[in-house]
C-alpha cells in the first residue's frame, strides 16, 4: 500500500486510510484516530514558517521565514524546516548527536539551541534521502472550512471536538478557530 505526504514532506500516511477510491479525502470519522489527529495539525502547520528562519528573523519579522516544507516530529512536538534549512537539521541529526533525543519531548528544542548557537551544515552538505517532491506538488489537506463542513456534516455526537458548537447547523464556517484546536502545544511558543 502506497504512502504519501500531504500538505509537507515528513509526515506519511497510508494512503488508503484518508483516501477514497477515488482519490477524495474520507470523512474524518472514517480516518483512524492516529492519522486523523496528524491530518487535522497539518491544516495548521502549512501556513506556519520554518523554525530555522523563525530563530534568525524572530517574531517581529515573520515575513521574512520561507514556509515550512518539511515536518518531523510528533503532533504538538514538531519541527518544521524550509527546503534551504533541511540541510542543518540532517546535519545535527547524523553528526552533531540529534539522533540520541529522536522521540523526546525535547528533540526541537535540542535542534533550536544547537541551530540558535550558530550550529550548520557545512557549505554543500547534502545526504538528503528521500526523493525530493516539491510541496506545490503534493496533496493539500483539507482546509480548515472544509473540515468544519464535515464536522457539521457527518458526526453523531462524538469523535472530534474540534468546534465545541459542532452540533449548531448555522455556525459560520469562519468562526472555526484551529488556534483552538488541544492537539498539543502552541507554535511556536517556546
Ligand atoms: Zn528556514
């Protein structure tokens, strides 16, 4: 069975777990629970930027931070890396000891404190493994009005909470807040 990224490299999912047959995303009660959580984060995190450009150009110049591409990490823990910072985080991850915290709660914040005390790739390093797929060209997950659709749509009184007015036909799809979303810790907080 095929996996694929949706939205940002990193992340993979089965692709017969949040596709129909014909290629639509699944009603989210029909997405298992692992997925559905990783499928509902990404709506949030394609629209946020790289924590190496984060790090350098700080909140008062967010306009300046390329947008992710790439996330590692677990939902609420996630790192999230621009194609040009890929590159450092390998780096630190291979050769400056980041494999030793893979799955600690800590693992960003070991890469944040070796990047935000000058830590880099040197100049053309590479050892990118995976095949290169731009992000333009991979599948966007669902938009946040489209999984409040859904949530209108298809729920009986259960699963996800992500409206607490999800049983109010009229809401106003615009009224979604994901900022509200408890999947985890806000980005970039820390
Ligand atoms: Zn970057």
């Amino acid at each position: 069975m095929a996996k694929v990224n949706i939205g940002l490299r990193g992340w993979r999912f089965e692709e017969s777990a949040v596709f129909t047959e014909e290629g639509e995303f699944k009603p989210l009660d029909e997405v298992p629970e692992e997925p559905r959580e990783r499928l509902v984060r990404l709506t949030y995190l394609v629209e946020q930027p790289c924590d190496a450009c984060y790090l350098i150009h700080g909140e008062g110049d967010v306009a300046r931070c390329a947008r992710a591409a790439i996330v590692y990490g677990e939902p609420g823990d996630e790192l999230l890396l621009c194609n040009d910072h890929e590159a450092d985080f390998l780096y630190w991850y291979r050769e400056e000891g980041g494999k030793a915290h893979r799955g600690e709660p800590a693992f960003r914040d070991r890469f944040h404190e070796w990047f935000a005390d000058g830590g880099r790739a040197p100049d053309g390093y590479e050892g990118l493994d995976h095949v290169d797929t731009d992000p333009e060209e991979l599948p966007e997950p669902p938009t946040p009005e489209e999984l409040h659709r859904r949530l209108n749509e298809g729920f009986e009184g259960q699963q996800i909470d992500l409206h607490e007015r999800r049983d109010d036909e009229d809401a106003d799809p615009a009224d979604l807040d994901l900022g509200e979303v408890d999947l985890g810790t806000d980005y970039p907080s820390r």
